[in-house]
C-alpha cells in the first residue's frame, strides 16, 4: 500500500514538472522581474494646465462691460454734435423789391400770410404788377418808413431768425447826414422780402437808426 503511494506520488511530481513556472524579465535581459502591477494614472498634461492658467489671466469681456462701453461711445457723440444756437435759426431772405417812391404814407411793419392781403397791400404800394407768392410755404414782410421830406432816406430788413415758432426781423432806417446833398422830393421808403413760413406762430420786429456820412 506504502509503495503504491508513493508512485501515485512521483507520478504527479513527474506531470507538474511538465508545466515549469518560470519568472518574466524585461527585454534587456538582466533579469530583473517585471512588475505586472497596473501602472499608476499618468499626471495630468502640463501644457493644458499651462493653457487653462493663461486664459483666467486675461478674463473675456462681460456683456454689462461692453454696454457701459457703447453708452459712453454715443454720449460722447451726442455731446459732441449738439450745439443748439440761442439766437435762433437764421431765415433765407428774398427781396421783392425795395423803393423810395411809394404809395405807402405812414410807417408800417406788416407780416402778410395769405392772397388776399396780398393784393389789398400791392395795390396800395402802387409800384407796377404783384409778384405771384405761394403763402403754404411763404409768408411776405413789409417794412414802410412812412413818408419823408426829402431824398436820402432809406429802409430795409437785415435779418430775419426764428426761434421755435417766434420770427424776429431786424430792420435798418438810414437818414442823410448834415453835409449830404439830396432831393426835396418827398419819398416814401418801403422793403418787401419773402421768407419762409413754415411754423410761424409768432413775430416782432427790432429797430436800428442809422445817419449817412457824406462829404
């Protein structure tokens, strides 16, 4: 029984030596066991570390930033651009006619704004044939000196502005100096000018005098 087990025995040593357990080595052949441990996970990448750093140095720009900025742009141009005048707009000025021989015998300062008046007023300056006016886009001013004794005197509208709906005409008197020599005939000195009338609610007018100096 004894000898039969250890046959049985060496049998089995005998098989198992056919299978040798052997160590693995590296590829240089020194011998060395190699390890069949996973390897550990690697570092994170340093030039993605390096890219994430560089972006949070020079933060985007935020959308409560760039409104502030297009604010300041269009106050700077509005404050730039706005210069509003405080003697108002200056009107283009349209002579009909200037004279020194009317029918108009007393001083007047008139503003006419539509045909009829028109006509009442050319037939009374009595100086040849009315000039055709459009009144839904201008309005005529008058300005008389009234009769004068002599030669010499003048009148005439400068300057016409508007302010809002407020028209305001300068006029200009002139009279002969001492050492001018004139006429004896009686004149009677009258300007007439177009000037638009779009928004005229309101008018007035300013004087000046003015004596010629003669030689």
């Amino acid at each position: 029984m004894t000898q039969r087990l250890g046959v049985a025995l060496v049998l089995m040593l005998t098989g198992c030596g056919g299978s040798t357990l052997r160590v693995a080595q590296d590829d240089t052949g020194n011998g060395a066991p190699v390890s069949l441990a996973p390897a550990p996970d690697s570092e994170p990448d340093s030039a993605v570390s390096t890219g994430k750093d560089s972006a949070a140095v020079v933060p985007p720009l935020t959308p409560s930033q760039t409104v502030a900025s297009d604010t300041a742009r269009r106050d700077s141009s509005v404050a730039q651009g706005y210069a509003p005048s405080a003697q108002g707009a200056e009107l283009e000025v349209r002579r009909i006619g200037e004279w020194t021989n009317t029918g108009i015998s007393e001083s007047r300062r008139l503003v006419i704004r539509d045909a009829n008046a028109w006509a009442g007023f050319w037939a009374e300056l009595g100086v040849g044939e009315r000039p055709a006016v459009d009144f839904t886009k201008d309005l005529v001013l008058v300005v008389a000196a009234g009769q004068r004794s002599t030669g010499g005197y003048g009148i005439e509208i400068e300057r016409v502005t508007q302010t809002g709906g407020a028209l305001t005409v300068e006029v200009q008197e002139t009279s002969p100096g001492p050492n001018c020599v004139t006429t004896s005939a009686l004149t009677q000195p009258v300007d007439v000018v177009l000037v638009p009338g779009a928004g005229v609610q309101s008018w007035s007018f300013t004087e000046r005098k003015e004596v010629q100096g003669c030689r």
